[in-house]
C-alpha cells in the first residue's frame, strides 16, 4: 500500500524508453480508484499502464489515454470532505491506495477514517463520502 | 443514522449545490419555495457559483430530485439534477410562497399576536420539510413555534391556536425538543 502524499512528487519512468518523464504532480480518481497520474507538464499515465503504485517510483509501459478530460486532478490533500447527506467532515490528510490503485483509507484532519468503498469521488469543491455504506463482510476461514 | 438537523430556510440561500458523483459544485440555492400549507418544500432556485454577483441559474432543482439537504450542501446524484424552468412542475415556478410566509401576523384563533413570521424552520436529510417558523416583534421578542396544528395559513396571517403562546422556542434546540412532544 501507498499515501498519496507520497505518491505525490515521485520519478516517473517509461519503460518503453527508460525515459525519466517527470515527478507525478495530480491524481485522477474515479470513485475509489486512481485512474491517471499526472506527471510533469503533459504526461498524462493512464493507471492501466502502471506497473505498480507501491514502489520508490512509478515505472510505466507507453500507453494511449482515453481519460476523460473533465475529470478533476491535482493534489487532494488538504481538500475538502463532504458526506452524501450534505455535511462537512473536515479536510483530508491522506489516502490510502493499494498495489492496483484502488483507495482502501481516506483519513481526515478530525482523526476519522473511513473506507475506500465510502469515496464516491473526488472533484475540485470536495471529496464525497458516504456515510452508510457496511464494510466488506470478513473473510470466512 | 442520517443525521436530520434543524435549520431555518435563510441558511440555505448560498448553500452549494453538489453532484456526488464528481465532487463538483454546480450551482447554488437562490431561494427555497415551498407550499407552507402543506409543510412541503418543493425545490429550489438557483444561481450560478462564484459569488454574490455570479447571476441566476436559469434551471431549478425540484425536492424530487435531491439526494440530502445538510448543514453545508444540497447534494444531488447527478447534474441531471438541475431541470429547465420550462420543465419544472408549477409549485416550483410559480411565484415562491415564502414571500407568502415571510412577514405574515402570526396570531391565535382568540386574537393574540404572537408577532410576525421572519423565517421558516426545517428539516434536512433526504426528505426536507417545513416544521415551524421563527417569529418576532411581538409581545415576546424573537422565538421558534412548530408548525403543528396550525389552523390556517394564507398570503398576511398564520392563525395557530390559543396554546402556541407556551410553544414558543428560544432556539432551534428547544424547537427540536417541543417537536419531540408533539409526536408523542
């Protein structure tokens, strides 16, 4: 598993050239899961195309992007929380992703934790969180 | 368990309207219209985001359509949300009723006056509705009545009955508590 605070600001890699592309500046989400970085002016990763999001660096195979323009990207520490009952949760101070990208912790500035099956998705006003969703059933041994 | 705060419909005016499914504020409430007597909130009217000078939203957003009202947002699914005016059902383009409410003599079927309507009182959550009023400049300053049992309500006056004098509420605390015992 990763934060995203650390993500932020990390080498990205291309495989394809061993090109050193730029440091990863935004991240796209949908839902609850990362579906691009945006790594230095231009470069645009789709998630598919990443090796790992769990490493010192994000090495990456050239891939085209079909990523949806509109979808809100940056840095979301810091953004706001919204419930889906339309009130204010604080402000996030990290997100927990796994290996494949898929958001497993949001954590806020009031010490609450919630899933990532909460986080119905991340724009530029705020990050949307469901207030009622039960948390996976465990595991039956 | 979904929290259902009190609010009064003045704090909604500003309040960001916004798509759950992308995290993006679309709009803003202009103004709350409801049908008091039937305690109903029919929707709202919009204006665009970015300030006191962004302008009026031509779309409206009918209760129908809204996920929850909070403290802080109106949440809706989807943009789709929002309808054109042309669209929207007749008690949501209409003149707005509170302008029918706001300012009204609120007086007891024996003549009392109890003062005048300033603002409505309202529930949030998925399904927001008007239960009560805060009324003033009468014999007992500023205060909050339910709206239970009103015995009429038209453009200039709200009747309740004789007993609503002990009703009345310092805040939305002790209006939530005398709605409390009115269920019982």
């Amino acid at each position: 598993m990763i934060n995203v605070s650390t993500l932020i600001g990390q080498p990205a890699v291309c495989l394809d050239d061993a090109a050193l592309k730029g440091t990863v500046k935004g991240v796209r989400f949908q839902r609850n899961r990362i579906v691009a970085l945006d790594v230095g002016r231009k470069t645009l990763i789709p998630a598919g195309a990443v090796r790992s999001f769990a490493g010192d660096a994000i090495t990456y195979d050239q891939s085209p992007s079909d990523i949806d323009p509109d979808l809100w990207h940056g840095d979301p520490i810091g953004k706001r929380l919204l419930s889906d009952t339309g009130d204010e949760l604080g402000t996030i101070t990290e997100i927990g992703v796994d290996d494949d990208g898929t958001v497993v912790s949001v954590i806020s500035n009031r010490n609450q934790t919630y899933t990532g099956e909460q986080l119905l998705a991340i724009g530029s006003y705020a990050a949307i969180l469901a207030l009622n969703v039960l948390p996976p059933p465990a595991p039956i041994a | 368990m979904t929290m259902t705060a009190l609010m009064r419909g003045s704090d909604l005016r500003s309040h960001p309207v916004v798509d759950m499914s992308t995290g993006e504020d679309i709009a803003e409430v202009r103004d709350v219209v409801f049908d008091v007597a039937a305690g109903r909130i029919t929707g709202f009217t919009l204006n665009k985001r970015g300030g006191l000078f962004s302008g009026r939203l031509r779309a409206v957003l009918p209760t129908g359509e809204v996920h929850s009202v909070g403290t802080d947002a109106v949440m809706v699914a989807s943009s789709d949300a929002l309808i054109s005016r042309g669209d929207a059902p007749d008690d949501l383009t209409g003149s707005s009723k509170n302008d029918d409410v706001i300012g009204n003599i609120v007086v007891t079927e024996s003549g009392r006056v109890l003062g005048n309507v300033r603002d409505v009182v309202l529930t949030g959550g998925g399904q927001p509705a008007v239960v009560g009023f805060e009324i003033d400049g009468g014999n007992f300053g500023a205060g909050l009545v339910p709206m239970d049992r009103q015995r009429g309500v038209s453009g200039t006056a709200l009747i309740v009955p004789d007993d609503y004098e002990q009703r009345i509420r310092a805040d939305l605390t002790g209006l939530a508590a005398e709605l409390a015992n009115l269920e019982r």
